[in-house]
C-alpha cells in the first residue's frame, strides 16, 4: 500500500503527524511519501518545509520526501496547473518519477481548491483522496468549485477543533464528513516529539510575544500600513508595561518585517527578540510560554489560546475586514472568528472584549454571502442573523445589496425576496 502525503507548512507536516499516530491512516505497512512544496513568493531565498529545524523530528513518519518544487521547476508551484491536453502524460511521468506503480492507494492533501493540491489530484488520479485542514479556512466555504473528477473522490476532511462547537463549511457542498482530530496527538507532537528541541534556546520566556504574517505579500494592506499594525502592537504591549516583547515573523514574511520592527522597539526603548523564521509558533507556545500572544488574525493565535492556555488578543482585524477584496477571498473567515472571538488590544494597552455573538450563526451568514450559489441552504439562517444584527464590521452593503439580504432589499410587505422575487427585479433591472 502506498500513500502520497502533501504539505507545504510545517503546522501543515505537524497535524498529518498527529493523524498519523493517532492511526488515522491505518498501520504502516506499505510506503509513505511525503511531498513538500515552497509556496513563498521567493521560494528560492525562503527555506522549504523539510529544511527547518523543526522537521527532524516528524521525518521519521515517511519513508521518503520528495520536493514538489524540483519537480516543476523553474516554475511556481502556487501557479503552474497542467493543460487538460497534457494531464495523462504528465500523470504518468509523475507516477514513474515517484515511483508510484498503478498506486497511490490514497492521496492525501492540503487546500485542495488551489494549486499545488488541486494540480497534484488532477495528475495523481484513481485513488480516493483525504483532505486535511491546517487552520482556521476549514471554518469557511471551498474557495473554488471542484471538478467531479476530484470532488468524488473526497472521502472526509480531517481539522483540528480550533473552535470547539464550530462546524466546517470547507467541502461540506460536496457531502464530505468531517473528522476531528484529537487535542493530544497534536500536543504530543508539539511538546514530546521533538518539534522544537533547541530552536527557542536564548529566547526569554514569559514575555509577550507578536505574529506576523504577509499581509501587504498578499495585498490585503500596503507595505507601510502592515508595519503600522506590527507597530500598534507593540505601543499596546508596552503600555502595559512589558519592556521585552517577542516577535515571530512569518517564515514567508521576509526580514523586513522584523527590521523595521527593530526601528520602532529603538525608539520605545525596550528590548526586541526576534524568533527564527524556521521556528514553528507552537515551539515556542511550548518551550516559552508567552505572557500574551498578539496578532492580527493567525491561526496561531487560535492555536496558543486552545491548545496551550495562552492569552492572546488581535489588533487590525477590523482593517483587514474593510480591505478584504473580493468579499469571497478566502482569508474572510479566518478573520472573522479572531475579531469575533478574541480580545482586541488598544494602544494604550487595554484589552477590549468583543461584543457576545453567537459564533456559528456568524460564520454560516458569512459563508453564505461568500459562496451564496455553493450554499442556497444557508440562505434564510444568512438573512435571520442579519435581521438579528444587522451588517455590522462583518459585511458588505455593496455585497448585501447583490445577494438581495437585509433591510435594504426587503419587498413593501416587509418579506425578504424569494427566489421568484429576485428573478422579477433582475429581469426588470436588465429591461431597464
């Protein structure tokens, strides 16, 4: 038996290997081959997955890793998908390139909407396929429709319960079970196999620590106003009297981040340690223990809060909601579950917590007015929580107004629009 693992992050490698002893991929009796992919914009200056420090200790899972990256270069990985013409000859150069025979017997993949995943299952065919969720997007709605080719093959979705009580909405139009993944496997990862070993050596423990992410990488803000949030982040800590804060760059982030951090630490007066980009975040939620762990909206700080005890709060998140383009942008949710559930940090170092709100209602209006064609269903528990709410920092007008929800689009009578209804107004707005 042969199964063909991906992963391009290494929280990614870290919750297959809980799947994996916690037998959620049977017992070890045929081969194990892991393909790891760099998505970095420059992935030829960012180590790969299988580089870091961390990786040692989950190698030992798979018989053999392979680079997805050398197999498609000079290419990007992120954006190379083969031709429809060319899909049966490249399929059958992968399989003899890995060796793979009529296998795999089971292909198992991340972010299956979007490259590498989507173009590895159109190449790797025959097999079912198990995805897994390495974060906070398994709340949210599949970013793009599947072939059936692929969609049928899905036989579940294996996350971790971030959010205890919430359900993912990811492939769940296609019918596909989810399966939760327990809290102790992932901790033994973490904390017993090794994961962090001496990558925190030097490192204070018990100050607070900050994420960051590439927010400006992926346009969500602009270079200048991504440094401004690590910036705010770091007036907030000190005005709560911290005069040594940690700061983990995002590995795909760049140094710049933490350089112009430094500026800012300089003319605060307090000392900034900066983390190695290959450090894992739960390494040093582990080793470290930090005093409080501020970000705009990682999945780590999720992560720090339910998995290791840790306080957290957010800063940005109501930017990042305004900048989102287009609504259907699949950092939406993730961002909506931080803001909604985590304490929010000011600049004078207070810590506000967010008004109450039923969560799940939340995130399936959210969904909805996301992906409203992929989940019709969701459309009247959509319209109930705005009735209830109303838009708030959680929605668009403009997005309202197309979907025909809200008080804004509501008929005379006070009904929201039928089905019946929103044909008459487009077929009216088309005559006119």
């Amino acid at each position: 038996m042969t199964q063909l693992f991906y992963a391009s992050t290494l929280f990614g490698a870290m919750t297959l290997a809980a799947a994996i002893d916690d037998g959620r991929f049977g017992p070890h009796e045929g081969r194990r081959i892991l393909l790891v992919s760099n998505n970095a914009a420059i992935p030829e200056i960012t180590p790969a997955l299988d580089e870091t420090p961390g990786f040692a200790a989950l190698r030992p899972r798979f018989d053999e890793v392979r680079s997805w990256n050398d197999i498609v270069a000079p290419l990007h990985p992120s954006d190379w998908k083969a031709r429809i013409i060319e899909a049966p000859m490249l399929g059958r150069l992968l399989r003899s390139h890995l060796s793979l025979g009529d296998g795999p017997d089971e292909l198992i993949l991340e972010s299956i909407a979007v490259p590498p995943s989507r173009t590895i299952a159109g190449l790797v065919k025959d097999c079912p396929i198990t995805v897994y969720s390495d974060g906070l997007m398994s709340y949210g709605p599949t970013r793009d429709p599947l072939p059936a080719e692929i969609s049928g093959r899905i036989t579940r979705l294996l996350h971790l319960d971030l959010v205890p009580g919430l359900s993912p909405l990811l492939l769940s139009e296609y019918g596909v079970p989810a399966e939760t993944l327990p809290d102790g496997a992932f901790l033994d990862v973490v904390e017993r196999g090794g994961v962090f070993g001496q990558d925190t050596t030097g490192l204070p423990a018990g100050q607070p620590m900050i994420l960051g992410q590439y927010l400006s990488a992926l346009d969500i803000v602009t270079p200048e106003e991504e440094a401004g949030l690590h910036a705010d982040m770091l007036r907030g800590l000190v005005a709560r009297g911290f005069d040594t804060v940690l700061f983990k760059p995002h590995p795909a982030g760049g140094r710049r981040h933490a350089q112009q951090l430094r500026e800012t630490a300089g003319e605060l007066g307090v000392r900034l340690a900066v983390v190695g980009e290959t450090v894992p975040a739960e390494a040093c939620f582990a080793a470290l223990r930090p005093a409080l762990v501020v970000g705009c909206f990682s999945t780590a700080l999720i992560t720090a809060r339910r998995h290791f005890g840790l306080p957290v709060a957010t800063v940005g998140g109501e930017l990042v909601l305004e900048r989102l383009t287009p609504y259907e942008n699949s950092n939406r949710i993730p961002v909506t579950v931080t803001d909604a559930l985590l304490p929010r940090l000011s600049a004078d170092g207070s810590l506000r917590e967010p008004p109450p709100v039923d969560l799940q209602a939340l995130v399936r209006a959210v969904g909805y007015c996301m992906q409203s064609e992929t989940h019709p269903g969701l459309r009247e528990q959509a319209a109930a929580y705005l009735d209830a709410h109303g838009p708030g920092r959680y929605f668009k007008r403009q997005r309202l107004t197309a979907l025909e929800l809200g008080s804004a689009t509501r008929l005379p009578d006070g009904r929201q629009p039928g089905a019946l209804d929103r044909l008459r107004r487009r077929l009216s707005r088309a005559l006119s």
